[in-house]
C-alpha cells in the first residue's frame, strides 16, 4: 500500500470509530471512503447495525458488495452522520472543495441531510485557504454549456468542460462539469453563492459550513480537527 493510501486507511478507521449501532449514515465517494466502505463492512460483520444512503452509483455498488445495508431518503429524511473525503480542506472552519471523483451533487444533498459531518483525507489535502492548484468543480447542465462557461469565465475563473476518455464526462444526475480555476478562493461562501446564481449552474463543489469535523491520515497516525466558527 502506498504512503496516500496508508494514510487514508488510517483516517477512515478513526472515522469509522465515530459510527454507533442504529445509526443511518451519509455515505461519501471517492478513495478514501473506500477505505470507510471496507471499515463499516468490519464493523459490520462484529455485529453494529447500520444503514447508509449512498452518494453516488460507485458508492451503492461498493456498498453492494461488501453488505454494507443502503437506504433512502423516501425511509429517512435526516441521517444521524455523513463520513465523506475532499480535494481541499481549509484549516479553521473546514470549509472543503470536493466533486473531483464528479459526486458532488449528491454528496453535497447527503451533507445537508446530516446532523454531522466527518471529513477524511490525507494530510496532503489539508491546506490555508481553498483554491490554487486545486480547481473547483462545478455542475452545469448539458444544454447551453457553453454560455455557462462564459459565465463562469466572467467570475474570474478559469473553466475547462470536464472529459472522461475523449468525451464530456457525464455526472451521475446527467450533468456536465466545469473544473474551474481560481488563485485563491479568500471567501468561499460568497463565492458558491455567487455561483450557484448563475444561469446553468446545478451545484458547486464547495462545501461551507457542513464539516463538523477532519480526520487527517498523517505519516505517524491521525490528527483529529473540529470545526472552529468565526464570532
Ligand atoms: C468525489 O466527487 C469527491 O468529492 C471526493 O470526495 C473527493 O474527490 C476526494 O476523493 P479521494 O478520496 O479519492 O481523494
């Protein structure tokens, strides 16, 4: 396993300490809650009941194999806590940028849905303000994408239409991404308002305010970060 991987392990494991029997979780995407997948399926297996809504297709078929239990939102309408990764991870108020796997839609719909939130990642996401070298993806719809982009471009951001083998890539809702490009995202609350105004635009990859807490996979063990709210 690699030193990426051996830390997200880490961090999903601690992650998945946080998990009581009856709870009905938020299931995230990515790599790293691959690693939460195979955890929740240990914890299974010793005997901790649980259900998960799923936040992408990857998810429900991982979840799938290993008998990890799926549910909806027509059974619960609020989930006791979601565990999902991020591309970005804001020290202070964890604020997040996440949708580079392309599920931030739905995980974004499961977040809201939960009562916490527990981010996992390596400590390679971990950073002081959002933006930079990591871009921003954002969800637009198929039709007229390209004024979209223009949009987009006049918010000062940098935008490329997102492909997958030589084709748009497609989101799990039908949707196109745009992966845009900022220097520094200083506001990210006022940005993700400020897009999701825009004609075209579904839901941005910015998450605000929803992350209650980090669990950050390091080279030696797991740094936990809470939430801290500017007075
Ligand atoms: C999925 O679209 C994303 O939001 C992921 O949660 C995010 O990209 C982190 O993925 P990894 O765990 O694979 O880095």
């Amino acid at each position: 396993m690699s030193d990426r991987d051996a830390q997200k392990a880490r961090a999903a494991g601690r992650a998945v300490e946080e998990v009581k029997n009856g709870m009905v979780l938020g299931l995230g995407s990515g790599s790293t809650v691959s690693f939460v997948l195979d955890a929740l399926a240990a914890r299974i297996k010793s005997g901790v009941k649980i259900a998960g809504v799923a936040s992408s297709e990857r998810t429900a078929v991982e979840a799938k194999r290993l008998g990890i239990p799926l549910t909806d939102f027509a059974a619960h309408r609020r989930l006791d806590l979601t565990i999902d990764g991020a591309d970005q991870i804001a020290r202070g108020g964890l604020d997040l940028v996440k949708g580079l796997g392309g599920a931030l839609l739905r995980e974004k719909m499961v977040a809201l849905a939960s009562e916490r939130m527990i981010v996992v990642a390596e400590e390679s996401k971990l950073v002081d303000q959002l933006g930079g070298a990591t871009p921003l993806p954002v969800e637009i719809v198929q039709f007229g994408w390209e004024l979209t982009l223009d949009r987009l471009k006049a918010m000062s951001a940098t935008p490329r239409l997102r492909y997958a083998q030589d084709k748009p890539f497609i989101s799990d809702n039908g949707n196109y991404i745009a992966d845009c490009g900022f220097t520094a995202i200083p506001d990210p609350t006022e940005l993700d308002r400020s897009l999701r105004s825009l004609f075209g635009v579904v839901a941005t990859g910015l998450f605000c305010g929803l992350a209650t807490m980090a669990v950050i996979g390091t080279e030696s063990g797991v740094e936990i970060l809470h939430r801290r709210v500017a007075l």
